[in-house]
C-alpha cells in the first residue's frame, strides 16, 4: 500500500492548526503518511483525504472559484474522496446556509452535504464559548469543543447522521465519506477526532 | 505553530451553564486567539460605510474595520479622531456576515467597553485615533471581547499581548499608502525575534531576564516567545499597503495575514483592488498569480502615497513607549 497523503486546503484559515493534529494522530496510530497543504486543482486532486479548515467561509468559497479549486473539489468527494469539515469548512461543504442575522447570502457552496446550515448560530465572538461535548457514534464520549462564531445544522437529509448536538443545535454530522462539525477539534491537543478521520481515509485506501 | 495559551497569563473566561447543564465558558484565551488563528492568511479591510463593508465582503475579505474616517483622512482633518459611531457599526454588523472589528483610542477603557457592549467581535486599540491615556494602555484580560493591537518592535508587541492582546498588527505608518514603515517594523520584529531565540538555544537564561528587564516585561513571556521563536499570537502586517504587490511581500516576511486601510477605499478602483489584494495575500507564494492580481489594479488609480519622512502627524508613535 502506498503512503496515506492528508491534504489541509490552504486558501485561507487555521491551515497549520489541522497539519499538526494530523500529523500527530498519524502518528499517535501508527500510520505511514504525509499531509500536504492545498491550494489548486493538481493539489487537490492528488491527496487521498482533505480537510477543509476553521477561516471565513465567504472568503474561501469565492476564492475556491477563483482558480479552479471549488469543481476539483466537488468532483473528488463526489467520488468519495473522505472530506473533514471544521466550521468554516462544514459550510463550504453544505448544501445551504443562512445566516443567523443578515439571513440568506449568495455565497459560494460545495453542496455535497445534505444539511442547512444556520451561520454564527450561537451569536457573534463574544458568545463564542468552550463546552464538553459528546461523539458517541464516533467512540469520542468526551471532548472540549471550542466554538468560535460557530455555525450549527439546522435541518439534515435523509442520509445524514447526527453525531452530537449542543443546547439542541446539531454540531456534528457524518454522511458517508463526509464528516462535519461546528467546532474546532484543532485548536485543543485532543487529536481524538482527528485520529477517526485518518482511519476513515485509511479505510477508503484500502 | 502558534500556541494557543501556553505558559501565558491566561483569561480564565466567565463560567455558565447550557440548557441541559453543561458547563460553558466564554472568554478564554483559546477563544480570544483562536478568533485571531481563524483570520489568517486573510486580509482585513477598513470600512466607513455599509457600502465599503458589503465591497470588502465580496472581495473576499475576512473581516472589516469600522472607523469613523480613514486614517488618510483623519490625516487631513486634524482634530481628535474618536471611535466610529455606534449606529454606522451596528447597520455593518446587520449586513455582513464576517467578523466586524471596530478601533477605540489607546487607553480608553470606556470606548473599549462599549464597543464590546454593542458586540463588534475585535477591538483594535489604536494608534490611527487620538490617544485617550498617554502612559497607559487598556487591560485586555479583563474583557470577553479579543484586542489587537499595533506594535513597531517585539518590545512593544511583548507589552500588548502581556496587556492581553490576542493578535498582534505590525505598524506601519497609516494612511500614507507608503509600505515603507510596515516592512521596516515588520523586519525589526524579526530581527529582535531571531536574536533572543538564539539567546534560548544557547541556554543562556540571565541573557532573557536581560530582555525581560529591557523590554519591560515578565520573564516568562520571553521565554516562551524565544523558545517558539515567533510571536505568540497571530500579527498581521499593517500601515500604507496600497497595491497587491505590497500584500504579497509582507506576507512573505512572514505576516500571518494584512490590514488595510486607506489603500483600497482611497484608490479609485476600490472594488477590484480589494479583490486584488485578497488574491495576493492568498497566493503570495506563486509570482505569477501575484502579478495576476496587480494587473488588476491601475497604478494611476493608487492612493498617492505621502513621504513618511515629512510627517507632521506619525501616528505609528502613539502609545510606543508605554
């Protein structure tokens, strides 16, 4: 088996933050790989996993246009490439989204996950907050969850699972090769989820 | 990396609870910087009006700046520049989506706590505004609202984020579309950063305790900047960036994102410069792409640009020496 490539999109956001949980949760499992950062189709179309980062959704979507990056990506997780979603990513990658305040925006989406997203859901930074939360689907029963102007699901399709909610907000979702969540499991040295979707790449792999 | 809390003094945030008896905190240190780590690689534009905020969202901006004028112009009116009105930051925190950041002066603890009052998500204490306190910077830690502030040397930057200070910007000398003073503090910032991360490497702890005295500040934020080797929060370059070329070249002295100000709403061609600079700042690593962008602009629209050597007004020396 050749060696498992990661790649973190690079346009913009805490790109760095998620190459170093990746690189520990492969090693904490023991697996042979790299992890690239991404900026352009070529990039995108050669790594085996991706994960789109914490950042401003807005901002990455148009420039995902802007070269390309946007239909490359569609193409590989519609294909099946694993794709972890974290905040910013998780609306990139859904199907629709609104904002809590200003509400319906044209801002650029990857519709590849079934879901509505409501936009800063639990308010602007200073509501932003750390809490325990529980991933039980993912064998995570506890992890700190820290949630920056953080955007929850609000209605989910039929091949969506939620995996945890939050004062009654979904804040996490699985639908096949697809993993999303409201929270940054990169900005806490817990790799544990990171360490899920690493198997998840390895597993599609194989 | 940039660590997120370290051995720093940290805000231990306000305690609550969810509706099913979570324990929640809000205001950490994780959740300041964190903020800041989520702006990066990104470009942050100065606004006046809902207009310019609504342009720089759709160029791609990652947040927007709210000021009352820009520093071009508060440049030319003289006077006590003064926090932008509360009515103006409100009507852009109900049209964008990004993150809206808004300036208070340096020191004044009550323009800070109103605008963190009315919810703006950053507040830049800043040198572009009439200084409140002469000797005194704001208490950062003692908000649930993220501060950024402006420094010219790691000295200055050191002293901010021991205030609290979640993000650093590098100053430049604002409103001048001169980059010439960002790239010189930026590149001192290095320089300093280098020399006291080889102090570090050579073990030798008195020679810190040397800095720490000098630079007026604890020990321990020495150690743990020397020891990383780079700031230990997000710094973005700030202060005269006129054109795509500039972005792109302080992000490759190793800016974590830009600031600007008077450089895209006082050109004339504010809408595809501001798009230009996004695509500059994103892809500064590749020439080609870069010079994609500054064909985007038209030099003959710039900002003029002032001689920073003939200022009557140098804002970039507010409130360094305390």
């Amino acid at each position: 088996m050749s060696e498992l490539d990661i790649g973190i999109l690079a346009l913009q956001g805490d790109v760095a933050e998620n190459f170093m949980s990746t690189m520990m949760a492969m090693n904490e499992l023991g697996i042979d790989g790299s992890v690239s950062q991404v900026k352009t189709p070529d990039q995108i179309s050669a790594v085996d996993g991706l994960i789109v980062p914490g950042g401003e959704s807005t901002m990455m979507g148009q420039l995902s246009m802007v070269n390309g990056a946007m239909n490359a990506l569609k193409e590989k997780i519609e294909s099946g490439m694993p794709v972890l979603g974290i905040c910013a990513g998780m609306i990139l990658l859904a199907k629709n989204s609104k904002d809590r305040v200003v509400g319906s925006t044209k801002q650029p989406l990857l519709d590849v996950l079934d879901v509505e997203i409501e936009r800063n859901s639990f308010g602007r930074q200073k509501d932003s907050f750390e809490a325990e939360v529980s991933l039980d689907a993912m064998e995570i029963p506890s992890f700190q969850g820290v949630f920056i102007r953080a955007p929850a699901v609000v209605k989910t399709g039929s091949g969506v699972e939620t995996l945890g909610k939050f004062n009654e907000k979904i804040i996490a979702v699985k639908q096949g090769n697809i993993l999303a969540t409201s929270f940054h499991p990169e900005l806490t040295r817990d790799v544990s989820l990171h360490k899920q979707f690493v198997k998840m790449v390895a597993d599609s792999k194989n | 990396m940039i660590p997120l809390s370290g051995d720093l003094p940290k805000s231990k945030g306000i305690k609550s609870e969810s509706v099913d008896s979570i324990g929640v905190t809000k205001g950490t240190s994780t959740l300041k910087r964190g903020f800041a780590h989520m702006l990066k690689n990104g470009v942050v534009m100065d606004v006046t009006t809902v207009e310019q905020a609504r342009i720089a969202e759709e160029a791609g901006a990652v947040s927007v700046m709210v000021l009352d004028k820009l520093p071009s112009d508060v440049r030319k009116a003289g006077g006590v520049a003064r926090t932008a009105s509360l009515r103006v930051i409100q009507e852009i925190m109900d049209s964008v989506t990004i993150p809206v950041m808004a300036k208070c002066r340096i020191g004044h603890v009550y323009e800070a706590k109103v605008l963190a009052e009315a919810n703006v998500d950053m507040v830049d204490e800043s040198e572009v505004l009439t200084p409140a306190d002469e000797n005194h910077h704001i208490w950062k830690w003692d908000f649930t609202t993220p501060f950024v502030n402006g420094a010219r040397s790691l000295a200055e930057a050191l002293r901010r984020i021991e205030e609290g200070a979640a993000m650093i910007r590098t100053k430049g000398e604002p409103g001048t579309g001169n980059v010439a003073e960002a790239i010189l503090h930026i590149k001192k910032v290095n320089d300093e950063l280098r020399t006291i991360k080889s102090i570090y490497d050579s073990g030798d702890k008195q020679g810190l305790v040397s800095i720490a005295r000098e630079f007026k500040v604890s020990f321990d934020l020495v150690e743990e900047t020397a020891k990383i080797g780079r700031l230990p929060v997000v710094n973005f370059a700030a202060g005269g960036i006129a054109t795509p070329a500039d972005a792109a070249y302080l992000m490759s002295l190793g800016c974590d994102g830009i600031f600007v100000g008077s450089g895209i709403f006082k050109a004339e061609d504010a809408m595809e410069r501001a798009r230009a600079t996004v695509l500059a700042t994103t892809f500064w690593e590749d020439a080609d792409a870069v010079k994609e962008a500054q064909k985007m602009i038209n030099e003959k629209q710039s900002i003029l640009g002032l001689d920073v050597k003939n200022l009557e007004l140098r804002m970039q020396d507010r409130g360094g020496s305390a």
